[in-house]
C-alpha cells in the first residue's frame, strides 16, 4: 500500500510569472545599497529560471543549487568577513533567495519564495526611509499580494488578483496608523539604521579646501538643509551665511581644520537675542552642524569648538532636526586671541611665490592696518581681470594658489579664499577660512529656506586686535551678485564677471528668467522637497516626545495610556471584522458573471408576472416563461439555454458570460401583476 497522498495545488504559468516580478523588484530596491555581485547574481538565476521556463526545460538539480548557495555564502564571507551585520546578511538573503527560485515547482516552494520577497522589502528600510523608498516599498507589496492571489485564481486573465493586492494593502491601513500613532516608543526617531577629488568635482560641502584640484566644477541641486526661524524675520540673502567649518593650516596645497584641544572653544559669549532657527539637517556622515553666522547658543549634545564652530556628538547618518540661537553680522566680538589660534591663523606654507612675497611689500609700504590691507587685496581681485568660473582649468599642482593670483586668475569660492587667506598671512594678520553655505531658496509651499548643495561657499575671517573676527567674503569683491542669488547664478557669473554694468544686468536677466518647462520643475521640486521634510518629522523622526505632543493635543495623557487606547482600538476593528465575516449571508458574497445573469433574468421574470421559486432548475423556468410569455418564449428559451452551456458545459467560450449579460439586459417583457 502506497503512503499517503498530499494535495499539491498546481502551480500556473501566470502566477510562476507575477511572483518572478515581485522577485524582481525585491532584489531592484536593494541595488544602490549593496554591492555589485549580490544583485547582478539574482538578475542572472531569476533570467535563467525564466529561459527555463519558456523552453520548459528541467531545472537544475539539488546538487547544482547547493552548489550555488554555498559559493555564494563563501564570497559573502570573503568580502564582508563575517555574516552578522546588515550588509553581508541582506547580501546572503539576496543570493539564496535566487537560489531558491530555481526549486519553485510547487505552492510550498511558492509561499516561501514570497515570504522571502516580503522580508527583502524590508530590508530595503534598513538603509534607507526616504519617501521614495516607501513609494516602491508599496509597489513590491502589491506585486506579491498579487502573486499569491494569482495562486488561487489558475489560469485567469482578469486583473482581480491587482484588484485584490491593492484592497488587501488599503484595509491593512487604519491598523497600521493606529499602531504607528499610539504604540509607546522608545527614545529617539523609529529607525535606528540607514545612511548615507581629481579633475572632475561636484557642488557641496566638504572638509578641505583644496584649490587646484578641480578642474571643473558640477552643480549639485541635492538639498541638504531647510531652516525656519521661529518668531523672527529671515535674513536678506546678503546675511545668510552658514557656518560649517574653520581651516586652519595649510601646506599651500590644501586648507584643513587641524587639531584642536577642546578646551580652547574661541569666544565665550553665549548672548540671547539671535536669530532663532529650527534646522533639518540632511545625513554627510560627519559630526559638524551647520548655524547662521555666527552661533551664541547650540543645541544640547553638540560640542562648541575654536570659530564658533560646533559639532554632534555623533555622526550625523541619517536627518536629524535642531534649534540653535545666532547673531547675524559680519563681526564675531572677542576680547583677545589665544596664543595657539594666534600661530595658527599666521601659519603658511614652506615654499611661497616670490611674485607674491613682492605684491605683498608693495601693499605694506604704503598702510599695515589689517582693515586695509583686507581692503587692497579686494581692490586687486576687482581690478586686475578676475572671474569667476566653474571651469578654472588646471593649476600648478606644486603652488596652485599662486598660479590662481598670478597668471590664470580663474576660480570659485575656494580659490578667492584661498588666496585672500594666504596674502592676509603673509602681511602677518591672523586670517582663517570658513566653509559653510551661503543663500538658500525659499519654498513657497512652505516658506521655508531650502539650502542645497549649489550654495556651498568659503569666505575668510581677519583678526582685528582688541575687537574679534571680521568676516570678509572675495568672491563678493568679483562677483556681488552671488550674495544675493546664491548658487542659482553660479553657471551664469562667469559670464557676469566679464561683462560691463550693462552687460552683467542682462546676463542676470536671462539667468533669472525660467520658461514654462523650468517652472513646472520647480513646482514639482518644491511640493516634493515640502512631502519630504512631513515624511522625515512625522514618521521617520516620529518619537515618544512627539507622540506625547500629538496625544496631548488630542487628549490623552501620557504613554501608557496610549497603549491602552491602542489595544482596545485594534480589539474593537478585530472584533467588527470577525463578526461581520461570521454572520455573514451567502447572498452578501459577491456572485459571479454567470450568476448576476441568472439573478437579472430572475428580475425581469417577476416583474412580468412570473413567480420563480427558488427550487426550480433553469428547464423548469424556461417551460414556466413559455406558458407565460408565448411571444417571447423563442428569445426567453435561448437566453436559458446559452446560461445551461455556460454554467454547466465542459468548456465556456472565452466572453460567454458578457454576451450572455448583453442579451439578458435586451430582453423586454410586457410589466403585468402577477398571476
């Protein structure tokens, strides 16, 4: 006697075919965040599976699978090092899930193939929750509902099983907010993973300034802060200035931060009044945050440092949101210097230009106060053929600040700063970049200031004794324009920087002017950037300090109350759910075509007249509708004829049960009371 037999419910081509697309997609989300060979390897055994299929050829044994998941565990340790973590995990999970749809031959095989889709999809939050990761998050969510629907609906073409996923997906949705809004939380936001030179560079902050290794500069209109003050007006754009970083040292090839004991923290004031901001800082992977020049009073948990810089106590891999207090002005008041800063901000290079030692001279000759001096180095960048370019070209590699004053006389910020700074060290005043942004845009949906990577800008600081440290900006001396329109006019000061008055006011003209194109993208730029910054403070930073804020205004007084308001919201949805499902009709479920039919013909019937008995079978209706109707009884007894084909047949035509529908609906009977 052979052992016992298991259903086995077969497996059809349509269904086989939604479930390798919602493969597809599960392994597309983790592109940009794995590396090369995890991803390329999925693509390459689902491409197989699929050729195997359309030949209907055999897939390939258990031996060659096991070969395939052990080789693929082995490069994972060989890369990573190690399986726990993130990274090599998801990595295994991609691979193996691969390997695994090469054995999908049965519905066992195709439950645990989604299954590993739905945990792929969420993986994909691991590194990331931006919007757009939701947005396809759905999009894979609704390709494996529908996949498993398809299971169970065979070999029909009908878009139910999409239908379905999507109605799945919308009645999922009031448990989900209902536990994301009154669940207790744990400090800090939901998620706790994620993140974030040569001749080619692009836009954006960065740690070091180095002047002569960019060849070419690309403009990046990647946002990475929004700012709104609180009760106080923004700053003209001339004053918004946003202090990242000071450098210090060079080697006359690159600017740097340096090493600072934390113990000299610069100026000490620490004055109320300032300009109040609220900050969604965008991820950099760094520790510095970024203020108004300058910051009197940082948010908790952030270091102060020498130049009024300040830094987070870790580093920033995902979007944090901070207040901090500055005062707006081109002067940082300080009583004295330290002696350490003093030799720092005098520090130059070994090897300097001899033209430059000689423009030096000339300048000390005549004045030595700082201010002045700060005032001639200007007055030289204005009038001895100085542009600004995105495109300064190549420098000496070995004094590329003195190629830049010299001879090209090309440059962006970084090289006015760089030369300002290092010919104000050289008539021995205390000089020192800083790097941060400056400009900004205002969102008009939202009217906050959106800072992007096209504004980063260095300007310099000159010491003045017995008062502090003044702001100076060279690149304003060249180009003024670029204080009050930020980065939007940096393809465009080039040509701006060369022209006469007249001639800058028309290429200002034309470099503000947008047609209809560019003003739809900026629309759909500022509704997106406005979704994005609702998305990062309401569900990606959404923690218990603002559950109790939101509970509160609706309320509900504290955490444990919430949870208890949770509960009894989820058993009342349990509980209508499942008593709706159980004392549910057979007449409330929905019918088919075929019996919408036959109820419709039901309908026509009676109103005629006729009173159809539930127990009667369509022969009996259909010698009933004769004796009744004797003018229709052809039409009557083939509409019921075509129902017994379709209903009872071996086989249907494809559409029998529209047409069938068209002719019950053409079908008029004379409206008498019944007999």
């Amino acid at each position: 006697m052979s052992g016992p037999q298991h259903a086995v419910m077969p497996l059809s081509t349509r269904a086989l075919n939604r479930m390798k697309l919602a493969f597809l997609f599960a392994v597309a989300g983790q592109v940009p965040h794995l590396p090369f060979w995890p991803t390329t390897m999925a693509f390459v055994l689902l491409a197989w599976r699929h050729h195997l299929d359309r030949r209907r050829r055999p897939l390939p044994p258990p031996g060659a699978r096991l070969v395939l998941a052990l080789g693929a565990c082995v490069v994972v340790y060989l890369q990573f090092g190690f399986f726990m973590g993130r990274d090599p995990g998801v990595s295994a999970l991609v691979v193996l899930a691969a390997v695994k749809l090469l054995e999908v031959r049965q519905s066992r095989d195709f439950h645990l193939m989604g299954y590993l889709c739905y945990f792929l999809t969420a993986a994909m939050f691991l590194f990331t929750q931006e919007l757009p990761a939701l947005l396809f998050g759905v999009l894979q969510l609704l390709t494996v509902n529908a996949a498993f629907l398809q299971l169970y609906a065979g070999r029909s073409r009908s878009i139910r099983p999409l239908r379905g996923a999507s109605g799945l997906l919308l009645a999922s949705i009031p448990v989900a907010v209902v536990l994301f809004v009154l669940f207790p939380r744990f400090p800090g936001p939901l998620w706790g993973l994620g993140g974030a030179g040569g001749e080619f560079g692009v836009s954006g902050f960065s740690d070091t300034l180095q002047p002569g290794s960019v060849a070419r500069m690309v403009e990046s209109q990647r946002a990475v802060l929004r700012m709104k003050v609180v009760e106080a007006e923004l700053p003209p754009p001339p004053q918004r200035y946003f202090r990242g970083l000071v450098l210090w040292l060079t080697d006359g090839r690159t600017w740097y931060p340096g090493r600072i004991r934390e113990s000299i923290t610069g100026s000490q004031r620490r004055a109320r009044g300032g300009v109040d901001q609220e900050i969604m800082l965008e991820p950099h992977g760094q520790r510095w945050l970024f203020a108004l020049d300058y910051p009197v009073r940082v948010p908790p948990g952030s270091l102060v440092g020498p130049g009024n810089v300040f830094r987070y106590h870790r580093r920033v891999e995902r979007p944090i949101r901070y207040r901090v207090d500055s005062r707006i002005g081109g002067m940082i008041p300080e009583p004295d210097l330290h002696p350490l800063l003093r030799r720092m901000a005098l520090q130059l290079p070994r090897e300097i230009n001899p033209g430059l030692r000689d423009l030096v001279e000339q300048w000390l000759e005549r004045d030595s106060d700082a201010r002045s001096l700060a005032e001639r180095v200007l007055a030289f960048f204005r009038s001895a053929g100085f542009t600004y370019s995105l495109e300064p070209g190549n420098l000496d590699p070995r004094d590329p600040v003195g190629d830049f004053l010299l001879h090209s006389r090309r440059g962006f910020c970084g090289h006015y700063a760089a030369g300002f700074a290092l010919l104000m060290r050289m008539a021995e005043v205390p000089c020192r970049i800083v790097a941060g942004y400056q400009g900004g845009e205002i969102n008009p949906v939202d009217g906050q200031l959106v800072v992007r990577d096209a504004d980063a800008h260095a300007w310099a600081e000159i010491w003045l004794e017995g008062r502090g440290w003044l702001r100076v900006d060279p690149t304003a001396a060249v180009v003024p324009e670029r204080l009050e329109y930020g980065g939007r006019l940096n393809a465009s000061l080039d040509e701006m920087a060369a022209g006469s008055p007249e001639d800058r006011s028309s290429v200002l003209r034309r470099a503000m002017a947008e047609g209809a194109l560019a003003r739809a993208w900026r629309w759909i730029r500022d509704y997106w950037d406005v979704a994005r910054n609702y998305w990062q403070t309401w569900v990606v930073r959404y923690d218990r300090y603002q559950q109790h804020g939101l509970l509160s205004r609706l309320g509900v007084r504290g955490l444990r109350s919430a949870g208890k308001l949770a509960l009894v919201l989820l058993f009342m949805v349990f509980t209508w759910r499942l008593t709706r499902w159980l004392f549910r009709s057979p007449a409330q479920r929905r019918p088919d075509l075929l019996e919408r039919c036959w109820r419709l013909l039901e309908s026509r019937l009676s109103r005629g007249g006729m009173s159809v008995e539930p127990w009667r079978g369509p022969l009996d209706v259909s010698r009933q509708a004769r004796r009744r109707f004797p003018d229709q009884a052809h039409t009557i007894d083939r509409v019921i004829q075509t129902y017994i084909r379709a209903r009872y047949g071996n086989s249907s035509e494809p559409g029998a049960g529209k047409a069938l529908l068209r002719r019950v609906r053409k079908l008029k009977l004379p409206r008498r009371s019944k007999a």
